[in-house]
C-alpha cells in the first residue's frame, strides 16, 4: 500500500490542544477534521441534541410543511414513496411512524427492485392516483424523476421530494423539494443520508427534535456511507445511545440474530451486520419486509421477519459469492482491462440486487473503479464503486447521452443501459479513467494521520481518542504510524490460522498487535527483526483488565532490521550455516579483523552475481570491494572506531538490509585496549620532553634509542602535540627544543584533542554497542537508522 501522511497545522494543533487541554495527538486529529477553532472542537467532542439547525432553513420546507398538515387535517390519503435499500427503508419506517403519529391516513410503498427499478415510475404513479392518494412523498429518490412528476401534475397528484442525491441541472416541478444539495438552499449540512433529510422533516412537523426515531436515522447514515461529520455526527451519537439502551422490537429482533446481543453496538457494527441484513431484503426480495420489520412493535412478528433477513443475507453472500469468483475470471481472461485502469463487466445471468457488494469487492482486489451491468431482455442495470480520483457520478454524467438513466456519488452510483450500448460505455469510460487516473492512483493508498512512539501511548491517550468517534466514513478511525517497533513475539490465530498476531516493543514499552485476514504472513514477520507498522489504537478489555492494542492495518520491514548476535560462541558455525541461506557481507573495521576473518571463513561462491564476500569498512563508512547494492545481509564482524563510523556505514547499505551483530568479549577487549593505549599518560610526555631537553636535539632514532624505544608507536605523534604547544621544533628531520617556552597545557595542541575525542568515541562504541543491553542497544539503532532510512512515507 502507499502510506500517506495527512498534513496538518502542528502550530494550530498544539494551540488546540492546549486550549482544550487534551494531548497533541487529539488536538492534530481534530484539525485534521477541520475542527480549528474551541468552539468547532468542543461541538465536534460533547454532542449535543440542542445543537440540531433549524429544520426550516432547508428550502421548501415551509411549503412541505404546511402541504402535509393540510393532507393530514382533511384526511387525505398520504403515500411515502420509498427505496429497496438501508438508508431508504428506514427513511420509509421514519416517515410513516411519524405521520401516523400526527394522525394521518398514510401507507407506504417499496418499488420492487427487479420489476419496477430505483426510483418513481409511472405505473405506481398512476396507481396511487387511482387508489385515492392525493400527497406522495418520496424518500431517498425523486430529484432525478423529471418525467414521472411531470406525470403526477398532470393527473393530479401533488408530490413531495425528499432526496440527498445530487441534482441534475433541470429540477422536477414537485409541490417542494427538500434536498440540501438543491441550487439555493442555505441549509449548512449538505451531506445528509436520505433518512437525515427524513429526520428533518419530522423535526418540521413536531416542532421539536424527534429523538424516538434517532436509531432509525443513525442505521439509515452509517448503512448509506454518509460522512460522520455535522448533524450525521449527531445522529449517529445519539443514535448508538438508543440503540444500545431501549431498541425497538425489531432492531432488538436484528441484533439478536446477527449475534450481536449483549455487546455494546457501534457504528461498525451498523455498517457490517445490522445494514447488510436490512439491505439483503431488497436485494433478493421485497424490501417491504425489511419497512415492516423496522415499524413492527409485536415481538414475534419481529423475530419472524429477522430470521427472514438473516436468511436472506446469508443467500445474498452465497450469490455474491459466486458472481465475485465469474468476475474475476472473466477479468483474469481480459488483462488488457485492468491496463485500462477501469472494469466494466456485464452478464446476463447476474443478480441486479448483489452486484454492488461485489462491485465493492472488486474495487479491494483489483483497485480501479469498477462497474458491474446485469442484462436482462436487452437492458442493463448497472451497480458502479470507485476510487479516490475518479468521480463516478461525472463520469456518468460524461456518458449520459449512453445511459437511460444514472444518479449517484462521487465513490458509488446506479444507471440503466441499453445492452448495445455496453461497448462504448466501456470505451468511453476507459478513456475517462486514462485520463483522470495515473499509475499511482492505482496503488492503494493507506491515509496516515499522525506519526506516534509506543512509549508515549498508555490508556489515557486512547480513551481521548476514542471519545473522537463514533468513527465511520468521513470521520475515520485514526491511524498511527509508529517506526522500528521491535518483534517479540508473533503467531497466527483464529480458526484456520487467518490472523496474525504479534508482540511489539520499544525500550521497555509493549504492545499487543493483530493484523486480520493476514496469518499467512507469518513467514515474512519471522525474517524480521524491526517493524515499521500502521494500525488503530484499541482497548482490549479481558477478566475486567485493559491492554493496548493495535489493530494493524499494514506492515513493513524498518528499513534496517539489526539482530543481536553478540557474544555468541558458535560464531564460525553461525556464518557457515547462515551463507548457505543467503549471501553474505561480513563487515569487518579494523585491518587485523579483516585479515583474521579471510583466515578463518570459507564463503561459498554462491551466484556469481551475487557472491558471499569479506569486506573491510573504510573509515568514511564506506565498504571495500562490494558491488553497488550488493543485497546480501549484512554481519558487523568486529567494533567500529567511533559511532559516526557506523553510522555513516549504515547509511550505505540498501534498505531493507539484515544487520547482524556478531561482535564477542573478544572485540571489546582489544577495542578497549586501544582506546587505552592510544594516549600516554602524562608521565611519558614528561619522560620524552626531558630526554629531548638533555640532547637539546635528536632524529627520531635517536630519541628512540634514547628512551629504549618505549613509546615507539606513539613517538611522532607526541613529538607533534610539543610542535603545536612551542616546545619544539622540527628541522630536516631533525627535532630542536625551544628552551624557556611558555609552560601549557596539553589540551591546548590539536592533535591532543583530536585523539581524546577518538578515544572518547572509541569507548562509546565499546558502551553502546559492546556493553549495553539488547534493548538500549537495539533503541540507539532505532534512533539513528531511522535518519538514514529510505522515506516510506509521503
């Protein structure tokens, strides 16, 4: 997948947060949400049902309004002309309850799917006229039905718009039109469901907020993928509080089939158990049953009409089941497709009720838009699902003089077509999406919202962030990226090993992790050392304790994964078995290592191309005699002379590169004898400088001679520190005293402290990565390597 960053304003957020007075984290999320001032925050975390807008801003409202009140004074015959799916039925179930509650004589109709298709036609038109209806009212459809209300004003029949779809450029000539996306209307939340603009109107009508019918209004929401933002926020809060309270007999009769009884309901749970089951009714059936179930207050009859949806959904995803595996042949048959960048796919032996779901499944294995066409007597009825970056509804909308009809959204949207007509849809489609769509729009893409490190999460923070949901579409579960995690532990669970589960730390900070539907990746986990990961943070709750988890949604190798190999004994055997898995590059620093290990190791030849080989690090921190991105692991044989050494020898090594650690006692001992000896103490200084005042001058064999060659390794350096202080001099070849020169300190010449500060380095090296523990070790590593890593993120 191709991470992604959100940006935010780190300025704006760290006001925020300190303004609220909850962590930065919380305070980025909530302007990531364009939440940026107190106020937009305070009404976004504290819902409340006073914070509704006024219902009679929407345009036509009034007109409505007064239009019903009158219907249901003189006792007219009132139709609420509804939809087959969860956002429609229960904008139906709403609406009746509602009139039925002011009194009116009112019934409600479901246009059959596969008979009638989405939307007015004129045959129930007609139909309601001759069966005594003087009002109908449409929910979650009509904005697009210019013909059938041309055809009800014709016959009499005054008609009511309620629709959050979006309008065409020629609006119906209907009594009224409540739609917050109609030309002209102020209303402030544009992006209501069908059943929020519903909710709306009965707000109108009982002059109060109707909070009986929150439940309904938060399924119909989160089931129609409407943003959880504004009001649909509210609907869902409060919502989610009835349902998970006091349900009515129906909804109570759902959540005990879908085996969610006793668990605390949330807006997932809406969008992946209660919403399908209402959506199924329509889908293989009559949604009526689903109207029925919701408006239902008998306990029996409740239960009878769940199972019924139970069983239906269950048949729906066998169906599903078998379209989703003919599509993908039939595109495995057609690679020229997917170079295409968009699927159009046709049968004529689909269910026209299923093919959005599989639509939907399509888009996750294949990631293009995708449109599936169901034939039946030469007409198609087609279900179409996008990506970010194609808008679905323009570009039906660029392909209308095509279709019979279309209406949708930016990622989701429905249209009819002639069967004759499929082949062009396709092409002109296809050359929309070569245009619209580059390559990387054609990699998933995983939004990121901050970065965090694991010691900085514990309960408190979670909680905060919990209290930022209900999360669902337009209001997503935060994602945190968090780098060089290191792996303590992993295996995969469930009932057929579909899941993987790991352990996850940094320094002594700990987290459970699970990955879902990924158990096969086991194998790949097992390689690694170091984890960079992208997941939900969670409470897991269990016998009354809470733990931090995260729910992983993708994973990587940190780009450099290091294994703590130090002060093993079988170090000879370990290399000879480890290069016969994978070549090898034993890194070696020092001159005596180098040698020592070209006398002790036989590396197999391997690919040619790809060879086993011994290599010596310069002091830059470059490596000798290995071809440019030699993708071998790599072993660190020996200590390097300073961390910056190591460093900068990290940052040559390609990414994803395996780092082994095989230094033993051995390599501390001699490193820390050459930290020791590279500078004599102040006693030899003293010792060389009187015998060179003595002979007043001396070549460096004399001096050596002089003072029986003891300080021989390091003569002509000591030599160079008396230069730099004045105490001597050098003359061909020759060394001179400077009699009477200034008394000084040592520290006062360079090339002193430009050896102090080696050696200083030097035992550094020897602590952090000689002596320090697995984890201070491994945490320096993290530190560093994460400067020098290959940026995964954009």
């Amino acid at each position: 997948m191709r991470w992604v960053m959100k940006d935010a304003d780190e300025t704006r957020s760290q006001a925020l947060a300190e303004e609220l007075g909850v962590p930065v984290a919380v305070g980025r999320l909530l302007v990531q949400r364009n939440k940026v001032t107190v106020e937009e925050a305070q009404r976004f975390l504290y819902p409340d049902k006073h914070a509704f807008y006024d219902p009679f801003i929407m345009k036509d409202m009034g007109k409505a309004v007064e239009r019903i009140r009158r219907a249901i004074k003189e006792r007219e015959h009132i139709m609420v002309y509804g939809d087959y799916d969860a956002d429609g039925a229960t904008a139906t179930s709403m609406l009746y309850l509602a009139l039925k509650e002011l009194g009116a004589h009112v019934e409600y109709y479901i246009p059959d799917r596969f008979a009638e298709g989405y939307g007015l036609n004129e045959a129930a038109i007609r139909m309601a006229k001759d069966q005594g209806f003087s009002l109908v009212i449409t929910v979650d459809n009509g904005i697009s039905a210019n013909d059938e209300v041309r055809i009800a004003s014709e016959i009499g029949l005054d008609l009511i718009i309620t629709d959050h779809h979006t309008p065409p450029e020629q609006l119906p000539e209907a009594y009224a039109i409540l739609n917050p996306k109609q030309p002209g209307c102020p209303y402030p939340d544009k992006m209501l469901a069908g059943v929020g603009v519903v909710f709306k109107l009965v707000h109108a009508l009982f002059d109060r907020v109707p909070e009986e019918y929150f439940e309904l209004a938060a399924i119909g929401t989160v089931a129609d993928l409407a943003p959880l933002d504004d009001e649909n926020r509210l609907l869902t809060v409060f919502g989610l509080e009835q349902l998970n309270q006091h349900p009515r007999a129906g909804i109570q009769a759902l959540i005990d089939v879908s085996g969610l009884a006793g668990r605390k309901l949330t807006a997932g749970h809406i969008g992946f158990s209660l919403g399908p089951r209402i959506n199924a009714a329509g889908r293989l059936d009559s949604a009526t049953n689903a109207v029925e179930l919701l408006i239902t207050e008998d306990p029996l009859r409740a239960k009878e009409l769940a199972l019924f949806l139970e069983e239906q959904n269950r048949e729906r995803r066998e169906i599903g089941d078998v379209i989703f595996e003919e599509a993908v042949q039939e595109v495995e048959a057609h690679p020229e497709w997917l170079e295409a960048r968009i699927l159009v796919l046709a049968s004529g032996h689909w269910n026209a009720g299923v093919i959005g779901i599989v639509a939907s499944r399509l888009v996750e294995r294949y990631y293009r838009p995708v449109l599936m066409i169901s034939v039946t007597d030469g007409m198609g009825k087609g279900s179409a699902r996008s990506i970010q970056g194609f808008h679905l509804y323009e570009a039906l909308h660029a392909c209308e003089d095509l279709l019979e009809h279309y209406g949708g959204h930016k990622m989701a949207a429905g249209f009819s077509v002639r069967e004759e007509k499929i082949p062009l849809l396709r092409n002109r489609l296809q050359a929309l999406a070569q245009e619209w769509l580059t390559e990387e729009d054609l990699i998933p893409q995983l939004s990121i919202d901050a970065q965090i490190n694991l010691p900085d999460i514990d309960i408190s923070l979670v909680e905060q962030i919990a209290a930022l949901g209900p999360f669902g579409f337009g209001n997503p579960s935060p994602r945190f990226l968090m780098q060089a995690l290191d792996l303590r532990g992993y295996r995969a669970v469930g009932k057929e090993q579909e899941h993987l589960q790991m352990t996850l730390g940094q320094g002594v900070a700990q987290i459970g992790c699970v990955a879902f539907q990924r158990g096969t990746e086991v194998e790949q986990v097992k390689e690694c050392s170091q984890l960079d990961v992208v997941g939900e943070l969670a409470i897991n709750e269990w016998n009354g304790q809470k733990r931090l988890q995260l729910i992983v949604h993708d994973w990587r190798p940190s780009s450099v994964q290091v294994f703590d190999l130090r002060d093993r004994k079988d170090r000879v055997q370990w290399v000879e078995q480890m290069q016969r898995k994978r070549p090898l590059l034993l890194a070696c620093f020092s001159e005596a290592a180098y040698h020592e290990a070209k006398r002790t190791f036989c590396l197999y030849p391997w690919e040619e191309q790809v060879p086993s080989l011994i290599v010596r690090v310069n002091e830059n921190g470059t490596i000798e005699g290995a071809p440019e991105g030699h993708p071998a692991d790599v072993v660190v044989y020996d200590l390097p002379y300073s961390l910056e050494q190591f460093q900068a020898f990290v940052s040559h090594l390609h990414n994803g590169v395996r780092l082994y650690m095989l230094q033993g006692e051995k390599e501390y001992q001699q490193a820390l004898r050459e930290a020791n000896d590279w500078i004599p103490d102040r006693d030899a200084f003293a010792h060389v400088f009187r015998t060179l005042k003595r002979l007043e001058k001396a070549t460096k064999e004399e001096l050596l001679s002089a003072i029986h060659r003891t300080y021989a390794e390091h003569l002509e350096w000591m030599m160079q520190v008396f230069i730099e202080l004045g105490f001597a001099y050098n003359h061909k070849n020759t060394y001179y005293v400077v009699k009477d020169a200034e008394k000084r300190s040592l520290t006062e010449a360079k090339s002193y402290r430009e050896r102090l500060i080696r050696t200083e380095r030097r035992k550094r090296v020897i602590e952090v990565i000689g002596h320090a523990s697995r984890e201070e070790m491994l945490a320096w590593l993290q530190e560093f390597c994460l400067r020098y890593r290959e940026d995964f993120v954009s």
